[in-house]
C-alpha cells in the first residue's frame, strides 16, 4: 500500500465524534493491580504511540499522569484498524479491560506501571496539529516558547504536578485559617495610589476623567480597616501589583496569603504562621517541618551571611575582619567601612578562570573586585594581595579564619551594604557548585530587630524599611524623635531555603504613633491626610492593637515543587520584561477608547 493511500486511509478515520453518552470512570493515574478485569472508560491526549507491526501502544494523558491502552486486532479488528489515525496530542475516549501487562514489561516508576487497557472501543473527540515542541518533561524547550504556547506548556507533567500543588497548598491554608476562626474577606482592586515603595499599576478613570484608580501593591491598609471594623481575624487569598524590575522569582503581579489579627503581639502571630506553615508542607508534600522554628536578628544575619534571608542549609559563614586591618598598609582594606572573609573548604581546587567569573559574579552587587587567598597542601598561602599584609595580620586572619590546607578564602571590602551583598550572594553560588545543599532539606528562620527605617541618600531622608505602619518599640518613641535610624521595628521575615516567604509586623495603632512615624518619614500633616486620610481617622475611632503577616504563595509553591524560576508555578506567568508572550499583552487600545478615557491621542508613527 503506497504513503499515499495509507493517508487517505488514515484521513477516512479521522471523524470527530461526540461524547454522547460516554463517562470517564478514572484518571489516568488511578489504576492499579486492584483493578484486574474492571470494565473501564479513560480520556486525554496521546502522549507516545507505538506501532508494534500489530498491536498498537498509546500512553494516554491527563493532568493525573500516563495509562498503557492497547488495540489488538484480534480482539477487536475494526477498532485496531481505526486506530492507525491517531497520533500524539489527539484526544480519545477509550473503553476496555484492565489486564496485567505483559511479563518483564511492567513500570515500577509509574503507578500505572503494572497495567494496560486492552481497548475494546475508542471514540476520537479531537485531532491535533504537530506541536511546536514535545509535551515532555525531558526535552529542553526555550523559555519563550514556551510562555506564547503556555497552554500546550501546562500539559507537560511536572507543570500539571506543579498546580496540584498549587490547589492543594490553597486548600490547606483555607482549612486551617477556617479552623482558627479567620474570615475570609476580599478587598478592592481598584484603590487610591499611596506611592511608597514600589510604583503603582495606575487605571484611568472614565467616568471621573483625569483621576486614577491603583493597582493594589498590597491589601495593607484596607486589612487593617478590617481590624478597626471589629472582624478581628481576616485573610485572603489575594492578587497584587508592583510595577518593577522583575527576575526570577519577581512578577508584576502575584499572589499573596494576607492575615491580620487583633490584640495579638509578635508572638501569637508568629505561633499562627509557624502552624500554617508546618500544616502546608505536611498536607502537600508530606514533609514534617521543625515543631518551633529558630530566631535570628537582623544584626546576626547580616554579621554571618551577608543577607537578611540566609539559606541555613550550609555553612559558610562570613567573618569580619575589619578590626585586623585597620591602619594596615593594604590600603584598600584599611580605608574600607567594612571588610569580610569567607572560608569556603576544597575551594582551592577553583580555576583562575572560575576565580574570574566569581569576580564578574560579585561586580553585580557594586562590588569592585574579588581578593583571594588559597590554601595550598603544604600550608602555603598563594594569593595576589598576600605580599601586602604583616605578618601580625597574617597571623591574625589564620586565627580567625581556622583555614585549613584546600581552603580558599574570599574577601570583600568597602560600604557594608556592597561587602555584604556581594559576599552574601557570592555564598549561595559557592554552595551550589561545591554541592553543599541538600534540595530535600528545610529549613526554616524567623529574622526580627529590623530597622525600622533606612536613609535614602537620593532623597535626603528616612524612607520605610517594611512600610509606613510598622510599629516601633514601644520604649524607642523617643528614639525615634531623636535618632531615627536607631529605632528597631516590631516586625519579623520567615525566611525558608534562602527565601523570603513571609513578612509582617505589629502595626501603628494610635494617631500619635502613625504621627511620630510620618514625621520621622518627612511626611507632612497635608501630605498624610492626602495619601492616607482614612487611615488617619480610623485610628482615632478605637483601633484595636493588631499585626498580621504576609505570605508569597508563589515562592511557598517554589519550595514546594523545588521548581527553579517562579513562572513554572504560575499558569500565566509574564516575562522578564513583563509581556505575556501568549496574548502579547501589554498591547496598544484604540484612540477611541482612549478619547473616552480622556487621554490624549498618540501621534502616528512616521513610515
């Protein structure tokens, strides 16, 4: 039979039927052993076929996982022949018998691996053009081409395993918040712009022409309205927006597990989390977390790791050696605000070329350079700087250091903020080369003490560490008339694997507190009353003390799934540069549309 008329063939049986009466009866990750001589019905899309110059093999698909079905001719002839039509990503019906599978072809790696369905009858509900690339988890595909095929993208398995996840995580924080008397309560999208922090998502107003609605960065002050309303307990599972620089694990919009409580202190809602937290990885992935959770300062996780959201997982840890260098002769440690050492064991087998994109590595951070000192076999010290330090120095930094022949040591010198990001950051990529993380390991750190506030240099004045409703100390008001950048906030960071997941504080529930703070802020009594009026008069009508915490869902389902970027846990995620590549939003709108909104016309673009 010529190609030809095989495809005419083929194309004869390629009719689209309906379901009529059909019913699924199990997922495609449903059936086992205990489901011998069952008469069952399954439906998905053809993941492989395979024509064994007789029996045809198709593994089905759904969202579940992969069923074996097989279409004998000698059972069923016309069925078997009919079934020469299909190919990979059609969708099918198929109706059969549950058998063992051959002896020695069983698949101890799937839950179906022990069984087939031998077909007796099979409906084709669809046909497929050739995909733009194979729905397999084994096949390397672009990034982008995969976002403009999301849909075909989100059929691959371990995206399907990634949103079971997903819904599961979901349900369980609703369960256990419901358990702890919260009321889920949804709040405005479209709100007043209050810029501080990241900038707005802003919405022209047609009926108000001129004025704008906000995208809501997050439900902060409509939550704590809620407090002040008397409902006591709220959370949602909410959508929010930040129009900013976006990376791996940054969109421009993401979901946000929202809490507040009244008359609570740092304690109780950090007990709530904990439980949350620990009742999320058990009901998901099964993973029992610590029954406390240990605390950390935010003094000792910059002190130690360079970043105020270490990954415990491994050592590591930084040492200051800034007094062993002041007044030395090497200028560019004795002038630095800050000089740090990092002792990273084996590390003296890295090449200079590697040596040279750690260098590269660090310059991403501010830093200028990286100095490095190795520890060869015999004790010697080979390094570039080391002809610059005192044998006092030397003697010092192998006291600190307790290095060891193979080490190699890393330094950063200069303002803290640039020597700690660059060695803190330089931590983690040292961790993954030198295999020093456990990816089946959690662990979990409360970071308190925060500063309360920060100065900005650009803009001459205290800016919000959180935001501008985190509670100080109660004893530090004075501290915060006076000194402001002394002060220290009620508020605490969970941090999970080097990630931060959730955050929150005690808020400001007085007017002569959120006063005090606007005022330490540069926040004039006009300007507050125009940003944050109803604030204001809430909290002279008997706000009650109260904080919360907010959790990144899409981080938690990172951890959760040990998945890389955080566009794998979100169905529609955006890119870097924040385009959906599928509907090829943000887009252009019609001038009429904007004449509506009163926005003024673009110009034409000259040819």
């Amino acid at each position: 039979m010529s190609e030809h008329q095989e495809e005419r063939d083929y194309n004869e049986f390629r009719v689209i039927e309906d379901l009529a009466g059909w019913r699924r009866t199990h997922h495609n990750n449903e059936l086992t052993s205990a489901n011998f001589g069952e008469e069952v019905c399954l439906m998905g899309w053809v993941q492989f076929r395979r024509d064994h110059g007789g029996l045809i093999f198709l593994d089905l698909r759904d969202r579940e996982g992969l069923t074996q079905v097989v279409f004998n001719p000698e059972e069923n002839a016309g069925v078997h022949e009919r079934a020469h039509a299909i190919r990979p990503e059609y969708v099918v019906a198929v109706k059969g018998t549950v058998r063992p599978r051959p002896e020695g072809m069983a698949n101890p790696g799937m839950v179906t691996g022990e069984v087939e369905i031998e077909v007796t009858d099979y409906k084709l509900l669809n046909t497929s053009d050739t995909p733009p690339f194979p729905i397999e988890d084994r096949v390397e595909v672009g990034e982008n081409l995969r976002l403009k095929y999301r849909f075909l993208d989100l059929r691959r398995p371990s995206l399907a395993k990634n949103f079971i996840i997903r819904n599961k995580a979901a349900q369980s924080v609703r369960r256990y918040l419901d358990s702890l008397g919260f009321l889920e309560i949804e709040t405005p999208v479209l709100t007043k712009s209050t810029p501080e922090g990241a900038r707005d998502f802003l919405v022209p107003s047609r009926v108000n022409q001129g004025e704008f609605y906000a995208l809501p960065q997050s439900p902060q002050l409509f939550k704590q309205m809620l407090m002040v309303s008397g409902m006591d307990r709220y959370f949602q599972i909410v959508k929010c927006f930040r129009d900013e620089d976006l990376r791996a694990d940054r969109q421009p919009e993401f979901t946000q597990i929202d809490i507040e409580m009244s008359f609570v202190n740092e304690a109780q809602v950090q007990e709530m989390a904990e439980g949350m937290v620990r009742t999320l990885f058990k009901e998901t992935i099964g993973v029992a977390l610590p029954d406390e959770f240990p605390h950390m300062t935010y003094g000792d996780a910059m002190r130690d790791y360079g970043v105020d959201k270490p990954d415990l997982r491994f050592g590591l840890k930084h040492i200051d050696i800034t007094d062993v260098f002041a007044g030395s002769g090497f200028k560019v440690f004795a002038s630095s605000e800050l000089v740090k050492v990092m002792v990273v064991p084996g590390g003296a087998a890295l090449s200079r070329k590697e040596i040279d994109e750690y260098t590269k590595f660090v310059e991403i951070y501010g830093s200028k350079g990286l100095a490095w000192i190795k520890v060869k076999e015999d004790g010697e010290w080979q390094s570039p700087i080391v002809k610059f330090f005192s044998e006092d120095e030397i003697a010092a930094l192998r006291e600190r250091t307790n290095c060891q022949p193979g080490d190699i040591l890393f330094f950063q010198a200069g303002p803290a903020d640039i020597a700690n990001a660059a060695l803190g950051n330089l931590r983690c990529e040292l961790g993954e080369r030198f295999e020093l993380i456990d990816d089946k390991e959690f662990k979990p750190v409360w970071i308190t003490d925060f500063p309360l506030l920060e100065y900005d240099a650009d803009e001459k004045r205290y800016v919000a560490r959180h935001h501008p409703f985190t509670s100080a100390r109660p004893e530090q008001m004075e501290v915060l008339k006076s000194e402001p950048g002394e002060a220290i906030a009620r508020a605490y960071d969970l941090v999970l694997n080097g990630h931060e997941v959730g955050g929150g504080s005690i808020r400001i529930h007085t007017p002569a507190q959120q006063e005090a703070m606007f005022a330490a802020l540069g926040i004039d009594e006009a300007e507050a009353r125009e940003k944050f009026g109803f604030l204001m008069d809430a909290l002279k009508f008997g706000a009650p003390p109260h904080g919360g915490i907010a959790f990144g869902l899409d981080r938690l389902i990172m951890i959760l799934t040990g998945s890389k970027s955080i566009r794998d846990v979100i169905a529609f995620p955006k890119t870097q540069k924040a385009t959906c590549l599928m509907t090829e939003a943000p887009s252009e709108v019609p001038n009429k549309q904007l004449r509506e909104l009163g926005i003024r016309l673009r110009e034409k673009k000259q040819d």
